[in-house]
C-alpha cells in the first residue's frame, strides 16, 4: 500500500516539476503554432528531445528509490518496497494519453511516436529496477569492453534513430488544418446563428476562428467543469452563458456589436474586436492565424456552403 502511494506521489512530483520547473504544460506541446514533444515551428524533433522523454520517468523512479530506502531508514522498516517503481513510467504514460483523448487532440498527435517513446521508458525503468537497484550495474557500466554495454548502447541509439523518422514522417500541417475543418464543419451544421454573419464572411470566419480556439483550449470535459462549478466564462466561446447554443449567440452578437463600433478598417477592424473579447496578445495571434487558415479553407472547398444548419 506504501509503495503504490509513493508511486502516485512521485508521479504527481514529476507532472509539477514538468509544469512549473521545466515549462513544459503538455497543453502547449499541443498548440496551433507548436509540436507534440517539440518547441521548433518545423515537423522536427531534435535527438535531446527523444531522450529527454525516454529517461525522465526513469529519472524520478531512481528518486522514489532513494526516497524509498530513506523511509525504510528513518522508520527501521521494510514497509516502502521498490520492487514495482519501474510502473512510475507505466502510471505517467497512460495519464498522458488520457489527457491527450480528454483534452480532444488525438486527431493531432503521433500515435505511434508516443507509443513507442512510452514503451522504451518503461522498459528502460524496469531495466533499472531489476538490475540497478538490486546492486548488479556491470550490464550498465560505462566499459567500453563490456559487450552487453554496446550492445544496448547500439540498440538505443537505433531506437533514437527511428524514432525520430516515425516522427518526422508525419505531416503535422495537414493533421492540423484537417482537425480545424472537421471543426468548422461541425459548427456551421450545428449553430444556425452563424449563418446570420454570412452577409459578412469576415465576421463568419472571426467567429470560427474564436470557436475552434476556445473550443481546443476548453474541450466538452473542461466545460462540464466549468458549468458545475459556475466559473464567471464557460461554455463554448467562453462567456456568461446557458449552454453551447446560448454561447455561441452571445458571441456573434458580441461580434456585430463590436464591428459596428469600430472606426478601423480590414485587418485592424478584426484585431480591435478580437482585443476587446481577450486582449492577450497571443489571443489575438493564434485567433488571426486561425482566420487565415479558415478564409482558405473556404475559399477552396466552399465549407460554408456545402455545409448547412442541421435541424435534427
């Protein structure tokens, strides 16, 4: 029981470290402008990376070890065992993926990428648990004549090798741009009042872009939350709302309002009104990138048309 607690705390100690000591919110690597597992605006990911997600389990087992032995010490017990530490990697992987399909991006990440780095950490943790920690480190020693040393030195190296290929060979662009028109497709079918902005496709492709934004940011998990616990925004375009249905009036109301209120003109009209819903500065670029992508998609396949209001 002691050592199936250590394993949660030590879990939940690695996800702050990585948050708040690291920067890395998993949310981000999963961003419009970013990459799963990787910071560079390219489909990219650099050896250091791979490594960095292979060993970092492996690395707060090895901490819940010496905290175990630390316990047994202080308490002159055996109680905290540290034969089951290696699932630390097992437990942070399938919280991940659970985020990923709670979060809605499974459309946006490498399945197979992710699946592979889970399994060579978990490997490599209970690698470490049943030879490190029971005392026999030859296999692991940094000789460059022990033959069981190069060889998985040779089978990790190849290991970075692919994995780097399997990443690299996806196009992130086009999983990107497919999961904002299967959005944009759903919410034409689904928000008749949308369709009152088609006399301006501006403001129409303002108001999807807004959507998918917040839509991501805050997924149908996030927003069951927030109604429950009746935070001041919620719903879809996060504002003081009933429902989905109710928050998507408000917000092309807000938006007709604000356009009328306006005295800029193009462009500046657009960043003036997405300023007064959120006046992030990162707001406003990640929703005017979304309405670029929007305004093409569109104009090449014609989605406003083809798709209309469904009134089942």
């Amino acid at each position: 029981m002691l050592e199936f607690f250590l394993i949660v705390v030590v879990v939940i100690v690695e996800y702050i470290m990585l948050k708040n000591f690291l920067s890395m919110n998993l949310k981000e690597y999963q961003g419009f402008s970013t990459r799963f597992f990787s910071s560079s605006s390219g489909d990219k990911i650099s050896t250091n990376s791979i490594i960095f997600w292979i060993f970092i389990s492996p690395f707060f087992s090895i901490l819940g070890y010496v905290c175990s032995l630390f316990l047994n010490s202080v308490f002159k017990t055996c109680h905290v065992s540290y034969n089951y530490l290696w699932t630390i990697s097992l437990v942070f992987w399938v919280v991940i993926y659970l985020i990923i399909l709670i979060l809605g991006r499974r459309k946006l990440v490498n399945h197979l990428f992710i699946l592979i780095i889970a399994i060579a950490s978990i490997v490599l943790n209970w690698y470490i648990a049943r030879i490190a920690f029971t005392g026999n480190v030859n296999d692991i020693s940094p000789d460059s004549s022990n033959t069981a040393f190069q060889f998985y030195l040779a089978i990790g190296l190849s290991l970075i090798s692919i994995v780097q290929v399997i990443y690299e060979s996806e196009n992130y662009t086009l999983k990107r741009t497919r999961f904002i028109r299967e959005r944009i497709q759903k919410y034409l079918r689904k928000y008749k009042v949308i369709y009152s902005l088609k006399g301006n496709l501006e403001l129409l492709y303002l108001s999807l872009a807004i959507l998918v934004l917040e839509d991501f940011e805050r997924p149908k998990f996030i927003r069951i939350i927030e109604n429950i616990l009746r935070t001041k925004t919620r719903n879809i375009a996060q504002n003081d709302s009933i429902d989905d249905i109710d928050s998507v009036n408000i917000l092309v109301k807000q938006l007709q309002d604000l356009a009328l209120r306006s005295k800029e003109k193009d462009e500046k009209t657009l960043r003036f009104i997405i300023k007064e819903i959120n006046c992030s500065d990162q707001y406003v670029t990640n929703v005017m990138e979304l309405f670029n992508t929007i305004s093409r998609l569109d104009k090449d396949f014609k989605i406003v048309e083809a798709n209309k209001y469904n009134e089942k």
